[in-house]
C-alpha cells in the first residue's frame, strides 16, 4: 500500500467521535471504563485517536501485517515442521542404547520457530489486538528515568536479562534424574503453551495499565479480598524465589577460590561500565558492552592465576557461610544503588554472555553430537526417593523445571521494569513471548549438558553431602548402592574430572551450577581446547551462571522493594515517594533480611539445601505463574473475548493442579523424604527418644536443624497454596460474572495518540523499513526521542 493511502486510511480512523478522541466499543454494552469508553458487551475497545497531521503515520494498516505466503516461504516452513517432526521422533519414539544430543536442539529450534510465527501470533491478532496508534506509558509518561520509551532490541536484552536466572540453569538439571524426555516435552510443550503466553499477557496488560504491577492489577481486577492475598502470595513468594537464587550462587562458589575471585571481580567491572556509559561515553553500549566481555574473559582466565597461588587460595577459598553473608550484603546494596550504576551495566553484560554462550553451546552440540547414555525415562521417573529430587514425575518434574517452562517471576518483571519502556504496542509479543522461548532454549541446551556427562559422576555432584559424606570414597559407594544401569563409579574418575576443571572436588556440588559447567566443559573442549582447556570452560561457565543469577538477584531484590513500599504506602504515604530514600533502604533492608535468612538455613541444612529447598521454590514460583494467569484470565473476561479464553484457561488449569497436588504432597505426604512435616515428625521423634544421629543427620545439632527447617517449609507450603487458592477462586469468580453480563468495566488508562513509530519485530518488514524513512524526514524538534541508542 502506497503512503498517500495509508495515510488515508489513518486520517479516516483518526476522526474524533462525540467530540472525544475515542470511539465506543463494539455493540452495546453495560459497563462503562475508567478510560471513558463504553464496552459492548465487555468488547474491546477500538479508540479513534486524533494524530498530529503534521507527522508521518504513527502504524502500519492492518493488512500490511498480514504475511504473504510465496512458494519459497511455504517450501521453508514445511522443512521446518518436517526437521521438528523428524526430531522429535527420535526423542520420543526411537529407542535405541543412546540418543544423538543434535536432534534436541532441532527440536526445541523448529518448535519455538512455529510456535512464535503461528500461535503467539494468533493471541495477538483473537486475544489482544494490539493498536500502535495508541501512546504506551513510556511514551505519555516519559519522565527520563522509569518510563523511557526504548529501542525494541535493547529492552529484549534487557527483559531477558532480568527473567533469566538460576530456574532455567538448575531445574532442568535436577530433573535429569527422571531421565531426559520428561523434562525436555515439559520444557518446549510447556513453554509455547504456558510461559511465553503468562509473559506475553501479563507484559501487554500491564503495559495497557501504565505499567502497574501485578498486585496493583490483582487489586483492580479482583477487589480488595483477592487482590490483597495476591499482594501478600507475591512478596512472600518472591523472597523464597531470591533466597534460592541466590544459594546456586554459593553452591557454584563453595571452596572454589577460582570461582570466587572471577565472580566477584564482575563488579567492579559493571561499575565501570555504568560510570563509562554515565559520563566517559554515553550511549555507547555496543563499545562498552565489548570492553566489558574482554574484561570478563580476563577476569576467568586471572581465576586461574590467582587460584594457583598460595595467597589466593588462602584469600580466595571461602566457607559457604561466608559467601552467604557476603551475596546478603552484595542484595542490599547493589538494591540502594542507582540503576545506571551497577544493574543496567549487568544486564548488558550478562545478556551478551547468556545469549551468546547459550548459542555457543547450540553449534558445539551440532559440530560434537556428542551421543545421550541416559534414559528416557530413568529408573527414579515413578518412584518418590530420587536421590537428587525427591518426589514421583506428576507433580513433581513440573515445579522442579520452573523458570525455563512457567515462571511466576517473570510476572513481576514483565509487571515491573519491562511495560515502562516499551515503545509500541506491537512489540510486546516479540520482547513478550519471544524472550520466554529464548529462556526455554537455556533450559534445554541446561538439560543437555547435564545429560552430556556420565551418569554416576551426575548421581555424585548432585547427592548432598549428608548421602555422600563429601568425600570421593562415600560418593562412590553411594552411587554404586542406587543400582544404576551401566553406571560403575571410580573413585578415578571423580579425582580426575576434578583435576580436569581445576577444582579440589565436585563432590556434593549440589545446586545443578557445577553440574551445568561440567557439562558445557565437557562438550566444549571436544570442539575447541582438549582436556587442557577444561578448566577454563568450566570457570567461564560458572562465570555464565553467577551472571544469570546475580542479575536475577539484584533485579529481584529491586522488585521486592517497590511492591513492599506500595504496601507500606496503604499505611504511610510516604513509602510511595521513590526520592525518600530512607523509605527505600527500610523496605530494601527488610526483604534484604527476608530472603537472607532463607539463604542461611539451606547453607546450613544438613540434607543438602538446594535438594530440600529447590521443590518449595519451584512450588512458589509456579503458584505465582498461577495467580499471575488467573489475573490475566479475569482481564481478558472483562474485555468480553470469551470464545479464546481457552488460551489462559488451559494453562491456568494446569497449572493450578499440578501446583496445588504437589503442596499437598508437601503437606500430607506420610513418606519423610516428600512430606516436610512426615519429616519433621520423624526427626522430632528421634530427638525425644534420644537419639545421637537420625538418617543423614550425623549429629543432634543437625537433627534440631531439620526440625526447624522442615517447619518453616511447611507452614509456608500451607502459607503459600492458601493465598493462590483464594486468588484463583476471585479470579474464577469474577470470570462467571464477566461471563453472565457480557464483560466488564476496564481498568486500561485512557487511550492517547502515540506520536512515534517504530517496528515491531527484531527485524523490520518492508513497509516499516518505508515508514521509518519518513520519519527520517521529520524535523528532529517534533520527532520524540528515543532510548537505547
């Protein structure tokens, strides 16, 4: 279509109507909106919107975004369903001594492919109907600091970076213990069909709501009742989500003064990037992002160096505890600082090491093809005492693979940061759902490495140290006990591999980092290195992964602090101010604390934190993915579309089961390695009898410390599933309502006319490319500024 005719079309839909810059909505409804606009029957609302005839149009016409099917297109999306297809089959229906590690990625790659072009395409055009004619918030509240409309490339970077944390890296791996298709349909069927669509939606609708947060949206969707237990369930929530994050950092760090050093030098990197980027080079975040990944590889390799010598390793090798406290203090301040100074700077350098090592790892399984010897279904798939997880498949694979299928904490990012700086409407399935299905390739090229490496030295590091007694001689006897198929531990074989990646030991290395980084080393250095290399492409692994996870930290602990001084506004106004800064440090100071403490029990529990711990958090975490769906399936029956209301529903149902069943199981389960209160029965019971030492609770001490921790895991288990229950059951109730009276009112903010354009993809179409040339040519005084350049 020509410029003259879209620009036709746009004056034709910028008509004002009764005096007002909005239409009303399809048909004749009931309701009226806080945007002023009259649903018909809780349709969507169609704004006409006035746009200044003086710059270029601010959207393509609707038809210009529809695709045009040619041959070679069609020839190509055959291929790859026909690639896909092939993949999957030999995953899930040849079974052979071992699978090629190759078909994972071609089947994770076609999936995500379809799924983005097909199915996150038809929420956009049934479920959402974005309108870029419309000013998202960062646009009309554009105030230079949290609303700052921002180049679609570097908010992708930006999201991701804040979404991805340990989840995608650790669950996976735990759950290689079930055998290695289980997880790997979890995380692609449940990616495309759960996480990316929570994300997507939450991210549209808060954007729509001027960024408000996901309890602000639960309180304007679900009245007070709901949206208060929504608020509770999610700060409470989002401290077990930090406390564990942060405890696969001081797994991966434990007496590796290697790691340590390597770790904590990123610091002082981003500082200089933010200072570099603030004042010596503005803007220049391609330079600064290559300055900052040299300095990074330097960092890995002077690790090494240092470890080596005598004062390092004495400097350098750290008591857990001790790291503990010092990530403890790490949260509250990186939390106080300002954003451009230490958290921006790291989301640049870890979006460039995740995606690129993540895609790194993706060649080097197709150039390797290094052969799969585990199962598809393992021998710990039906039974509830896994040695790594404890717990049969249902429910339990579901909540211990998280982050990289169905993630609760991206709803706070997607509610958070991300809607402030969003440019146009249109690029919130590409930042959205996009982002999520590059979270879930992380998981599964996680999956395979774990996989990658032999089946005993797995059982070894991920067994805590109360199984093996953390030496090499009681990890193998233990492994060589579980009457594993193929596997014969040698105590050879943990010393060398060991020694191979330059570490004391990896016995116990519980936490799936460690795991992780072997994996990743041991297929790396087939392609690049040899055996020589192995330690360095362990320790840029760990470095990967304390990236991850510290960015996820910091942006986590931020997050928790808004929504605490929102809730201690509803009591002071004055928390809401963000220049009070002694506001911000008390509520920093107490979640801080919050998580801190959860930290220290798992360091100090006696039966392996992350293996006790990591269930609750993936619990919480997909009880979050619930409420956060339920609030979104409470929305979309408000906008009356209730014909593809199956598209949260079937999720939100899913979800809500599997979450549920498995804090029952937590709760009521009478077997002491699933139930946290059969457990804490049991270890109270040894205590009143006597008792010296109790199942992997070598002394009294240990024992009084399984009771406590078993006790403050179950009350928030019972804590935890109560609130989502009450949320889901507000959620379904205002649902029937919507349904009943054909919709209801809109929280949206009023539409307003955008004054900008921007593409919507990562790359832009021909008719995009057309219009930006016209707004090449507009005066630079009435063209807005842009971020991200």
């Amino acid at each position: 279509m020509g410029n003259d005719a879209r620009r036709q079309d746009n004056s034709s839909a910028r008509a004002p109507q009764r005096g007002s810059g909005q239409a009303g909505r399809r048909g004749g409804g009931r309701a009226t909106g806080r945007d002023g606009l009259v649903p018909a029957g809780g349709g969507e609302a169609e704004p006409v919107l006035v746009q200044d005839p003086e710059l270029p149009p601010t959207a393509l016409d609707e038809a210009e975004h529809a695709p045009t099917w040619t041959p070679p297109k069609v020839i190509l999306w055959v291929a790859i369903a026909l690639l896909g297809g092939v993949a999957w089959t030999m995953l899930a229906l040849v079974r052979g001594e071992t699978v090629n590690a190759i078909w994972f990625v071609f089947a994770a790659v076609c999936t995500y492919l379809i799924a983005y072009r097909f199915y996150s395409k038809l929420i956009e055009r049934k479920l959402l109907r974005p309108d870029d004619r419309r000013a998202t918030p960062a646009e009309y509240k554009a105030n230079g600091k949290d609303f700052v409309p921002t180049d679609r490339r570097v908010l992708y970077g930006h999201h991701f970076a804040a979404i991805a944390g340990a989840g995608p890296l650790v669950g996976p791996v735990l759950a290689a213990q079930m055998g290695y298709l289980p997880g790997t349909i979890w995380i692609i069927i449940g990616v495309i069909l759960a996480g990316a669509v929570q994300d997507y939606l939450v991210l549209f609708f808060s954007m729509r709501r001027g960024g408000r947060s996901l309890g602000q949206m639960a309180r304007d969707e679900l009245g007070v009742i709901g949206g208060t237990a929504a608020i509770i369930a999610t700060l409470a929530i989002m401290v077990i989500i930090v406390a564990i994050l942060a405890l696969v950092v001081v797994n991966a760090l434990g007496e590796s003064p290697w790691g340590v050093f390597s770790v904590s030098m990123t610091i002082p990197i981003a500082l200089f990037m933010g200072v570099y980027l603030r004042y010596l080079r503005p803007g220049r975040i391609t330079e600064v992002s290559i300055i900052g990944f040299v300095l990074l590889m330097f960092a890995i390799v002077a690790g090494g160096w240092v470890a080596e010598t005598e004062w390092g390793a004495a400097a350098f090798t750290l008591d857990r505890t001790v790291i503990a406290v010092g990530i403890i203090v790490y949260g509250f301040i990186a939390a106080i600082l300002p954003v451009w100074l230490l958290l921006a700077p790291r989301d640049y350098l870890s979006t460039f090491m995740k995606i690129g090592t993540i895609v790194m790892l993706a060649g080097a399984i197709i150039l390797v093809r290094p052969e799969i010897t585990v199962p598809a279904f393992s021998e710990f798939a039906g039974g509830d005492a896994g040695p790594v997880v404890s717990g049969s498949l249902f429910p339990f694979l579901f909540v211990t693979i998280a982050c990289g299928a169905l993630s609760g904490f991206h709803a706070l990012i997607a509610s958070g940061t991300t809607p402030k700086l969003v440019e146009k409407e249109r690029q919130t399935r590409f930042i959205g759902y996009g982002g999520m299905l590059m979270e879930s390739f992380v998981a599964i090229m996680a999956l395979v490495a774990a996989l990658s490496i032999d089946r005993g030295i797995y059982f070894a590091m991920n067994s805590s140290a109360a199984a093996t007694g953390g030496t090499v001689e009681g990890a193998v006897a233990f492994v060589n006990s579980l009457g594993l198929a193929g596997v014969n531990l040698t105590p050879d074989m943990l010393t060398s591999t060991a020694a191979n990646v330059g570490e004391e030991s990896i016995v116990s290395r519980t936490g799936g980092a460690p795991t992780l980084a072997l994996g990743l080393a041991h297929i790396m250095q087939q392609l690049i290195g040899g055996t020589a290399l192995m330690s360095f492409w362990y320790h840029f692994a760990i470095m990967f992964e304390a990236l991850f996870i510290l960015t996820a930290v910091d942006a986590g602990t931020r997050v928790a602090r808004f929504m605490l001084q929102d809730t201690f506004g509803n009591i002071n106004k004055k928390f809401r101010d963000p220049d009070w800064r002694l506001g911000a440090w008390i509520c920093t100071a107490v979640m801080v604390a919050a998580w801190g403490a959860i930290l220290i029990m798992g360091v100090t529990d006696p039966l392996g934190g992350i293996n006790t711990l990591f269930p609750l958090f993936g619990i919480a975490n997909q009880l979050l993915a619930a409420i956060a769906l339920a609030i979104c399936m409470a929305i979309v029956a408000k906008r009356g579309n209730f014909r593809w209301l199956w598209i949260v529903a079937v999720p939100l149902a899913f979800a809500s089961v599997v979450t549920i069943t498995a804090s029952m199981y937590k709760i009521f389960s009478p077997v002491p390695a699933v139930g946290y209160w059969a457990q804490n029965a049991a270890f109270r019971n040894a205590l009143a009898t006597g008792e010296e030492s109790f199942g992997n609770a070598p002394t009294r001490a240990a024992m009084e410390a399984v009771v406590r921790n078993t006790t403050v895991q179950g009350v928030l288990s019972i804590v935890f599933v109560t609130l989502a229950i009450i949320v889901i059951g507000f959620a379904v109730w205002h649902t029937v309502k919507s349904y009943r009276t054909g919709g209801g009112p809109s929280s949206e903010d009023p539409a307003l006319p955008s004054r900008r354009f921007a593409p919507s993809g990562l790359i832009a179409t021909k008719a995009e490319k057309a219009l930006e040339k016209e707004w090449a040519g507009v005066d630079a005084d009435k063209r807005p500024a842009k971020a991200g350049h």
